[in-house]
C-alpha cells in the first residue's frame, strides 16, 4: 500500500489551525502510515499549536498587509519572495500527493507553488466572504470545501463542494454532559449560566462590556463562565471576587463549558459560527469589525438570516445590550427557538466529507 504524504498549511487565528489539524487527524485515522507536514507563519500560534498536536511545522517568513503603513508592509515584497522560494524547497523535498490550505498567510505562498507544480491542491474555506488569498488561489485549486451556500460569485461552482467546518468532535454529543459540566465548572443548576467567547486571542470591547455588565448579570442571578483570552487574563481576573463570576484565559473542556451554558455570547469567527450550530444553544453574537472584508458580521447574518441567532455590532453595545440581554434571559421560548433553528444550519460530519474530498483526488 502506498504511503501517502500530506501538507497542510493554515494559521494566524484559531479558526485557521484547528480546522488543518482535525483534517490531518482523520486523514491519519484512514492513512496511520501516512507522512504529515504542516506550514505556518513564523511566530504565529500555529509554531505552538501544531507540534502540541503531535505534527511538525516548519514556519515561512510572511505577514498578511496591513491597513496603515509599516516597515513590515515595505518589507512584504521581500517575505512573499522568501515564502515562495522556501515553499518551493519545502515542496521539492517533501514531494507531497496533496497540499490543503484552510487559509492564514501562510497557505498563499505554498498553494501557489503547489499549483504550478501540478500538485493537487485543497482549500478550506471557512467564511461566508472569502478572503482575498483563497479567491486568488481557487482559480487552480482541484477542490474548494466550503462551509456556507452562495459562494459562486468568489468561486468556481464546479470546484465547490459544501461541507461546512471541522470542528471538534466531543461537541457533537453535548446533550449528555449537563450534570458532568455543571460539576466540572462547579455551578448551580439552580441559576442560568451564561458563557462569554471572545475568541482564540481574546476580544477587549467583549471583555469590556462584560466588566460592564457585571452588575446586570448579579441582579438576575446569572453566572458567567467568561473566556477573556491570554492577553487580557491579568487585567479581569480579579473579577472572580464575584461568587458568580469564572474567569479563564483559556478553556480546555470547551464541550463540558457549551454542555453547562443556556445562553451564550461570542464573536463570529467561522469556527466558532460552525461549533455553535452543532451545540444548538441561543447565542449573541459580536462580531469583530477588525477583520479582513467585515467577515465576522457577515458569518453571522448567516445565521441571523435563518432566525438561528442574535446580532449586536460593537457600535450598538453600549445602547442595546442591557435590554437584549434581558429580553432573551427571560423569554425561554425565545431561547429554545433560537437553539432550534441554529443546530438545523449544522454540518456535523463536515470533517469527514472534506477528507473524502481530499481522497478522491489520490486514490
């Protein structure tokens, strides 16, 4: 039987690695004899990320641009030419069946050179707007996985195949795991339980607010499991002087968390997007509008447009979020409808039908 070789490039955020790595899991569960590489950006989470995963990276030398002017967007030229020309080594020695991009600064060097080499190549795009690098690539991409319909006017349709994300597959039975969930964070079932993600870095207008609304949660007798991300761990966890209140930089039981809240309040990354659709709980989502093409608002009014979720842009926080906040605590058929219509936009098996894609091409 052959021994298959598979890079997968994808990093920056959370929402770019985690995705590579679960593909390259079900992968190795098919192919246990199969060789894996990853590619990443230098000092990105992914150098961190990958190898706790047990997968070698090797990291290029690039940076996406940014909006105002810096030495790294003069230097931005000289990057995209030592990333292409290390990519085009890291190809010519690994000699790869398939290379799989899930997006990050990264992946762009590295398909492009897989292409020219007539490499089969795979994206993974997570967001319902696509950023600039994989519409750049799918022009000679094999296959492009996508998690949200409507993509025809970034994609070719005939390389679209919709799958939606990989996410993690302890999610997919979270039913079960109340009473377990409210041990392990040590609540009480007597109170509703809100749980706060600001995503894999960590949100301050998230945080922010929710050092504002500390009194609100207390006068409704809800407690808040509240991921504030590493950066901001220092300046909010002495806010666990409130009886009610938990604060993690960072939390490794992510299905026990989802399993103990009622309500949930999130940024709108697509992996999270994709992880609260499987959970099928009522969520507020504030989406970043720091990102490339907006695409945080614009995964979320996905959901929003099919009643599955509520959106609050960060302008309208300070007006609007007491009295949403409120209004949903207290409307628990609001809340089941909103969990019952979010959970019929899931794609649990997303993982799965993305390395049957992956497959076909090498088989």
């Amino acid at each position: 039987m052959k021994q298959y070789r598979f890079i997968l490039s994808g990093g920056g955020t959370g929402g770019h690695i985690y995705p590579a790595i679960a593909i390259a899991n079900e992968l190795k569960s098919r192919f246990p004899d199969a060789e894996f590489l990853f590619v990443g950006a230098k000092d990105k989470m992914e150098m961190q990320k990958v190898p706790q995963a047990g997968y070698k990276i090797i990291g290029l030398w690039i940076a996406g641009l940014q909006r105002r002017i810096t030495l790294d967007n003069a230097l931005f030229p000289v990057k995209l030419l030592s990333s292409l020309l290390q990519s085009r080594t890291i190809i010519k020695n690994f000699k790869p069946d398939v290379v799989i991009g899930t997006g990050g600064f990264a992946s762009g060097p590295l398909l492009q050179v897989a292409e020219i080499a007539g490499i089969p190549t795979v994206i993974q795009e997570q967001n319902s707007y696509p950023g600039i690098t994989n519409k750049l690539l799918s022009k000679n991409a094999n296959k492009i996985c996508v998690a949200y319909e409507n993509l025809e006017r970034f994609f070719p349709k005939q390389k679209m195949i919709l799958t939606g994300n990989p996410v993690r597959q302890d999610l997919i039975a979270i039913d079960g795991k109340r009473e377990e969930a409210l041990r392990y964070f040590k609540l009480d079932p007597n109170k509703k339980t809100l749980l706060v993600l600001g995503g894999s870095l960590g949100s301050r207008r998230v945080n922010q607010l929710i050092a504002k609304e500390i009194l609100t949660f207390a006068a409704h007798n809800v407690q808040v499991i509240w991921q504030c991300g590493k950066l901001y761990f220092e300046d909010y966890k002495r806010f666990e002087e409130n009886e009610n209140i938990q604060v993690h930089f960072f939390i490794d039981k992510m299905d026990l968390a989802y399993a103990a809240s009622d309500v949930i309040i999130s940024r709108a990354g697509a992996s999270s997007v994709s992880e609260l659709c499987i959970v099928g709980k009522p969520v507020i989502f504030i989406p970043s509008p720091n990102v490339a093409e907006d695409h945080q608002t614009k995964n979320a009014q996905a959901v929003v447009d099919k009643k599955g979720a509520i959106l609050l842009k960060e302008s309208e926080l300070d007006s609007q979020f007491g009295s949403v906040f409120e209004s949903l605590l207290k409307d628990q058929e609001k809340q089941n409808q909103l969990g019952a219509h979010i959970k019929l936009l899931a794609l649990p098996e997303a993982t799965k039908q993305i390395v049957d894609e992956i497959v076909k091409l090498i088989k």
